[in-house]
C-alpha cells in the first residue's frame, strides 16, 4: 500500500495525475468523483484551508483527497482498489479535523462501507435531477408585468447577484456567504457564458432574481448537457412565482443551444423545490452523500 502524502499544494504534473485518475473513476463509476470546487482547487498554487492528500504507486496518482476547511472527498483509481487505499485517504482526513464531512458522489455501496467503518454518519443528501426529452416540450415562458429578464453583464451585475444570492442561500454552507472572488473565479472558466447568466429585475433594475445555466461538454460517460447551475430568487420577492419562470427562462435558453437534456442539483429535503422541478418534467436521476464526524 502507498504511503498517503500531505500537501499544501501539489505540482503540475501531480494535478494532471488526480485528473486522470478523477477521468478513469468516472469511467468505472458513472458519476465525477469531484465536485467543480474541488477542482478548481487544484489551480493557481496554495489556498487558504485546503489540503492535498496523494498517494502513488507505479509512478502514478492512485489515490486523492482534498480537506476544504471540514468539507472533504477522496477517490481511488479503478486499478488500485481493494487495497486500502481509500481506508488510509480517510484515516489521515478523519485524524486531520475533529469535525469532518466526507462528500460521496452517487451514492455507491463501497463509499457507503468505508464511511460505515469509520463511525461516519448519513448527514446529507444532495439529488441531481434530470429533464430529459421524455419529459415533453417545455412550457411556455410568461414573464410578470413589470418584470425583465436579461444577460448578466460582467464588471456591473457582481455586487447584486452577490446581494441576492446571500441572501437566498444564507442556510446553504456551500452557496451562501459568496465574495466577489468567487464569481470571478467562474467567470474565468472556459464554460461561463453571461448570455446563459438571466437575471430577472424589476423597473428600476432592482435585481429580483437569477437563473445562472452551465454548458457541460461531452465527456467519456456522458453527452452534452445543460445545467441549471445555480438559481435563486430574493427573499423579498418570494410568492411572485420567480423562481418557476426564471426556471423556464434558463431552459428555454440551454434548447436554444440544442440541449435537451439539463440537470440541476437540488437537497432531497427541499421539498418545495422539488416539487416545483418535478412539474417541470425532472425526475431524480442519482444521489449524492455526505457523511459527517
């Protein structure tokens, strides 16, 4: 078994390996093992709070964990699991914070049996949703009277769409409590498009809410597809039914863009957003979990 090594930061070519391994995991597995955070760690050299965990054996990457403050994953590539390689990611994540949550993308039995053997609970569950062409053809878009619906505009729209969503994902320990780094740091991917960026505002221009899509290329699993990527409506403009036509809004955008199928995440136990994407034709297509210290 490879010795797990802790860094600060990890060099190119060691990044390079964690995405092979992540790419070959997808492979086995169905499901990234990573989520866009994580990965965006791996960029621009040593970050507040994170830590790299890599373990190696015939000259590669055969194993990965990132500890974001509390928030963790870990993963190991296909050809070397079953011997321990995971056991040993979690015990140094698990010896590192007294308090830890450990992200488990899919939902899959052996992720359930390490979490299981070391004393590590079913704190969350996170569904992705799909919309698939079986669902129909959408409904029509009806925007209020006296609301717009526009492309964000970057340099002009950061410190209101930060407003609104702070305010919408105040509960949210990944969503809410955004800087304007973090918005930047989006815009700088190659996937951002503020076209697919909607921004519902009212006749002064006052922000009311915000529909952000994302373009997923195709990968080795899986075609092109769409993503409500985050939405969110302000408090103060709940019960105005924003949050169904900006949902509406943004998928009219992606089948614009010939996409038919979109996904979205959303928590299990949010019941009225599920229930408001389910009558919009997305079913739950799998799970993610997270388990907690």
């Amino acid at each position: 078994m490879s010795a797990v090594r802790v860094l600060s930061e990890i060099d190119p070519a060691t990044t390079a390996g964690v995405r092979a391994l992540a790419e070959a995991a997808e492979r086995a597995d169905g499901r990234e093992p990573f989520s866009e955070q994580f990965l965006l760690n791996l960029r621009g050299g040593p970050r507040e709070g994170v830590t790299h965990l890599v373990a190696r054996a015939d000259g590669t990457v055969a194993g990965y964990a990132q500890l974001d403050g509390t928030s963790a994953e870990l993963a190991v590539h296909p050809d070397h699991r079953r011997r321990g390689l995971g056991a040993a990611l979690l015990a140094e994540l698990t010896g590192r914070a007294a308090k830890i949550d450990v992200w488990a993308h899919g939902d899959l039995p052996a992720a359930a049996a390490l979490a299981q053997s070391h004393d590590l609970e079913r704190a969350r569950v996170l569904w992705q949703m799909r919309r698939t062409p079986g669902a129909g053809p959408l409904p029509a878009l009806t925007v209020p009277a006296g609301v717009t619906i526009r492309p964000f505009v970057v340099g002009e729209d950061e410190s209101e769409f930060l407003r609104v969503n702070n305010a919408a994902f105040d509960w949210h320990p990944e969503q809410g409590g955004w800087a304007v780094d973090q918005v930047r740091e989006r815009e700088a991917e190659d996937w951002f498009d503020p076209e697919g960026f909607l921004l519902a505002v009212d006749a002064d221009g006052t922000l009311l809410g915000y529909h952000w899509t994302k373009v997923h290329p195709p990968t080795a699993t899986e075609p092109s597809l769409g993503e409500v990527y985050v939405l969110g409506v302000d408090p103060a403009a709940h019960g105005r039914g924003l949050g169904r036509v900006l949902t509406l809004a943004g998928l009219h955008h992606l089948a614009g863009r010939g996409l038919d199928t979109v996904l979205l995440y959303v928590e299990a136990d949010n019941a009225p957003a599920v229930r408001v994407y389910e009558k919009l034709g997305f079913a739950v297509h799998t799970s993610d979990v997270m388990y907690s210290s």
